[in-house]
C-alpha cells in the first residue's frame, strides 16, 4: 500500500464513520435502537479500520478488525483498555441484533452504544492528530 493510498483510504473510513455515527443518531431520534446499535458498531469498525491504515494494516474481515486493533493498539498500550472493552460491547450487541439471540435491546442500550462510538472515534481522532495524520 502506498503513503498516498494508506491516508485516502484512512480519510474514507473517517468520513464512513462519521456517516454511520451521523446515522445512529438518527435513528435513536426515531427509537429504533437495533438500527442505531447497528450503526453505532459500523461507526467504530470504520474507526477501527482508519486506526489499522495509520501503520500500514488493513483487516480483511470483523473479527480480523478486532483482532488487529487488539495486537497493533491494545496490547502495546497505545489503545486504552476501556475502549476494547467498548469495542467488543459493541460487537456483542451487534452480534445479539443481528441474530436475535441476545435479550431485545432498549433505549438504554441504544444510548450506551452510542456513547461506546462516540469515545472510540475521539480517541481515534485524537491518535491521529498526535501521530501528525490528517483527519479532517
């Protein structure tokens, strides 16, 4: 992957993340919290995936995305702890809407997901600011 490539596809998954958080909130507007879990997930997997181009990686499945951010963030510590936990929430509710296999999910969980997105894409953000990637 070139330096050229690597920073538009980081760019195109800020922008895809930004679109699916912007989406969440929609539909929580209209109480349809599977869909704004859904989207919240989306939103972080896309954070994930700007995360994984910032050196050089690129996941070929979601739970080779979870994985990556594990070895490449968490373990060394450049990821917080606490936003892995959110991120494998998120992925646990999405998994539990998807195929019906979790309890229904509620206002309440809608909003944790949503908050889970929110704190995955600053820390991103921020990640790439001080790195001196691009992100706007």
């Amino acid at each position: 992957m070139t330096e050229a490539n690597r920073q538009d596809n980081l760019l195109l998954e800020l922008n895809k993340g930004a679109a699916s958080l912007k989406a969440a909130h929609a539909c929580a507007a209209l109480s349809l919290w599977d869909d704004t879990v859904s989207r919240a997930y989306a939103a972080a997997c896309h954070w994930a995936s700007a995360l994984l181009f910032s050196v050089g990686v690129e996941a070929r499945s979601r739970r080779g995305l979870s994985q990556l951010l594990l070895t490449h963030f968490v373990a060394p510590g450049l990821m917080p702890r606490v936003l892995s936990r959110h991120y494998v929430e998120l992925d646990r509710l999405h998994e539990d809407v998807d195929e019906g296999w979790g309890p229904p999910v509620d206002g309440e969980d809608a909003r944790e997901a949503l908050d889970h997105a929110q704190a995955i894409e600053q820390f991103v953000r921020d990640h790439l600011s001080h790195q001196g990637l691009r992100v706007a």
